[in-house]
C-alpha cells in the first residue's frame, strides 16, 4: 500500500473535502446500510455496559445515519437474522471491537459475498487484534515496541517469574487478545505477580502477554484515507496522574486527573510518531483508517497496538482530532464510510514524506 500521505495536515483542503463527502453523501441516498453493533467481545460487552449512553459510539453512529436521512438498520453480531441481512444489504458498517468484530472474522465473510466495509481487511484486523502477533511484525519490521514475554495459562510460576525477571520489573500482563485497557494488570514486585498467578481465573483466556512497563506518556495517531490520500491527523496526547490509561479513566470513573491535547508535544517527538505510526499502518497490512496508540518514553516512541475499528463516540479519541481540524462528526461518520469505497477503487499514489 503506497498511498500518499501528508505528514502536514495544513496541507489539507477542508472546504474541498467536506464538497467530496457531501456528494458522496448523495450517492449514499439510495444504498441499504447494516450497522453492526458487537456484542461478541469482552470489550464490547464491557462499554455497553459501564459506559454513559452519550459516550457509547455505537448510539452516536445511530442517530447520525438518521440525521443524515441514510436507509440503515442497526443489528447486533449475534443476531440469527445477521446473515440474511449482509446478504441483502449494499454496505455494512462494523462497529464491533474485539472478537468477532475487529478480528477478521467478520470482514473475512464480507470480502466472500463482495460487501464493502470501512477499514481494514482480513489480514490486518487479525494481527492487530492479536498482541503476540502484532509484536512480532513490530519487531521484525524494526518498530520500537516494550519488551515482550508470552504466557501460558497453563505455565507453572517459575516459567512465569523467569520471564518477568527476564523483562524487569514493573511490568503490564495483558490478555493476548484483550482490547480497551481490559484484562491488564501493573505488576510492580515479585509478590504482585504471584499474587496475579494465584488468582488468573478470568474467563477463557489461556495465553497472556507479559509487556515492559515504560512510565512515559501515552500518545495515539489517527490515520484516515480521505478523497485524495491518506492523512495523519492532528495527534493526540493524554495527560494524567495515573499510572497507566486504564478502562476507568476512559470511561471517567477514575478519581484521576485526565486532560487530553491536541499537537500539544515537542516538534521532533511528533515527527517520530508520525513517521512511526505509518509504518506501523504499513506494515500491519492496514487500510482505510486507524488508530495508533505509543508510549513515549525516554525521548523515544514505542507503539502499543493499532485500533482497526477505532472507537467514533461524540467526544471520542479519533472524533478529536479529526474535528480538530474544522469537520463535524457527521462528516467524520461519511468519512469512515467512504474509506471503503476509497479501499475497493486501488487509487495509488506516490507516498510523500512532507
């Protein structure tokens, strides 16, 4: 994938892209959209049901297609009749996190009955909803990333404190292929990670991914293919007293102090994570958009994981910096819509490091 890109987003025309989505706003008048809600995954289970109603993406979704007066119906993953209606519809629009959502899964059905759908393919969505995998491309690719150890559900404790003594303490315990901050855990001592070993009940996993903890900042880049390219947007920096960008902070339930900013970093730190962000994209296999989230850490940017199917709520990560820049949510909504059709007509470009 050589698309171009503009590492400068002043070099982007507003006024002409906003014309771009409101005539494929047009086009979109007589097509059947499904809207898939997840209701698969942990993750998506875990947002319905601690998140407001205002900052649920899903919800916001719903009532923009029916702002826009688009022909749409909203289904879950797990509906019976969900087969029937990829069949009869002419687009679908995935909002589902996780398994069966952002796995692959789902687009791999979609890609064998020839229905468009935003983002990523098969591939990508797999090794980035994957950990160990999308380490592994990292590294091989040359990517900072933290150091990395997986783990066995079924290891004995000297398997798990040789890996730790290995990675150095503190460090983070994930699910393999856990998402949204769920299912991880900040070991600072040996004791706290005999601690965890003793109580590892929670649901099915059976492989872990023991992570380097780097005290740093966290910072994510959004990518989106607009009408004439792939655009980094404006990045986004999280500031905060707590340790690590948890669930609870996500969701305001942390006693926690959390400002987010906007191109708020040092010139030659946001240079490293643009440059390092669309590697990664590239590397990964990813299109249509994503989001790419790093810690920064000792004047360095290591990258934690791609967001295939990032989170769009009203006041989201990814809404941010693309209305940073002058669009609307709705325009945000068509946007992601339209990286489909952009994906299915092959328009390549140049790539321009500017």
């Amino acid at each position: 994938m050589r698309n171009k890109i503009f590492y400068n987003y002043d070099s982007l025309n507003v006024n002409i892209e906003k014309e771009s989505l409101h005539k494929f706003k047009q086009e979109l008048t007589n097509k059947f959209i499904i809207l898939v809600e997840g209701n698969h995954s942990e993750e998506n289970k875990f947002y319905k049901n601690n998140a407001p109603s205002e900052i649920l993406g899903i919800q916001s979704i719903n009532e923009v297609l029916h702002n826009l007066e688009l022909k749409f119906l909203l289904i879950k993953s797990t509906d019976p009749k969900l087969k029937e209606y990829l069949n009869y519809c002419d687009y679908v629009f995935i909002y589902a996190q996780g398994e069966f959502g952002e796995d692959g899964r789902l687009q791999g059905w979609l890609d064998y009955i020839g229905k468009d759908y935003p983002g990523s393919g098969v591939s990508a969505s797999a090794i980035c909803c994957d950990k160990l995998y999308f380490k592994h491309i990292m590294k091989a690719s040359g990517i900072k990333t933290p150091d990395y150890q997986i783990l066995f559900k079924s290891d004995d404790y000297f398997s798990f404190k040789s890996k730790a003594d290995n990675i150095g303490y503190p460090l983070m315990i994930k699910e393999r292929t856990g998402g949204s901050s769920l299912g991880i855990k900040l070991i600072v001592t040996e004791t706290e990670l005999k601690i965890w070993f003793e109580n590892k009940t929670r649901k099915s996993t059976d492989q872990y991914l023991m992570e380097k903890f780097l005290d740093g900042n966290f910072a994510t880049v959004g990518i989106i293919n607009l009408s004439d390219g792939y655009y980094i947007l404006p990045i986004l920096s999280v500031e905060t007293d707590s340790r690590f960008y948890d669930a609870d902070l996500k969701l305001s339930k942390s006693n926690n102090i959390i400002k987010y900013k906007i191109n708020s970093l040092p010139a030659h730190i946001i240079e490293k994570l643009k440059h390092t962000a669309w590697d990664a994209f590239c590397m990964s296999g990813c299109e249509g958009l994503g989001r790419i989230d790093f810690i920064i850490y000792d004047n360095e940017v290591y990258v934690l994981e791609i967001n295939t199917v990032p989170g769009i709520s009203y006041d989201g990560n990814f809404t941010q910096m693309f209305t940073s820049l002058g669009f609307t949510y709705e325009e945000l909504v068509l946007a992601v819509i339209h990286t489909a059709f952009l994906k299915a007509s092959n328009n390549i470009k140049e790539t321009v490091y500017g």
